[in-house]
C-alpha cells in the first residue's frame, strides 16, 4: 500500500499499531477526520493525512479506518492487517 505511514507507540505488553494511507484510494470523504480528529486530517489535495502518533486512542483510529469508504486505510499489528 502505498502512502503515508506512522507508527503509534506500543502499549503496555503489545506491538506497535501502524497505520498506512493509500492516497491513490482515497477521495477525501473526511470520515477518518470525523471519528478521528487528533490523527487524521485533510491535506490541501483532500486527502487524508496522518499528523499524531498519539492524538486518538487505538479503538479510535480502528474505528476511523472502518469507516473510510475507500478502504484507504490500512491499520496492522505484528504483520497482522486489522482494518
């Protein structure tokens, strides 16, 4: 996938959540910066930019990536994809 990419810092006893923005795929439907304002928001092209690694917790940024319609969001764990 490509885009941007940050990772958030582990918690206690996990591995690191990254978070991947396909900016090919996205089209600037804002619902990332909606659900998750202290993560997310629109750059000047409309597309979703990453701009805290510790703005939202976790459950908060699965959620912004579940809600994305484009299915640009990518969030992992280990390898693992999770949205």
């Amino acid at each position: 996938m490509a885009g941007s990419r940050v990772t958030f810092p582990p918690m206690a006893g996990s591995e690191t959540l990254e978070i991947a923005i396909d900016r090919a795929a996205c089209r600037g439907a804002g619902e990332c910066v909606f659900r998750a304002e202290r993560t997310f928001v629109l750059d000047d092209e409309d597309c979703a930019k990453l701009i805290s690694a510790d703005g939202d917790s976790e459950e908060v940024v699965l959620a912004a990536a579940r809600a994305c319609p484009n299915f640009a969001i990518a969030v992992s764990r280990g390898g693992v994809r999770l949205v």
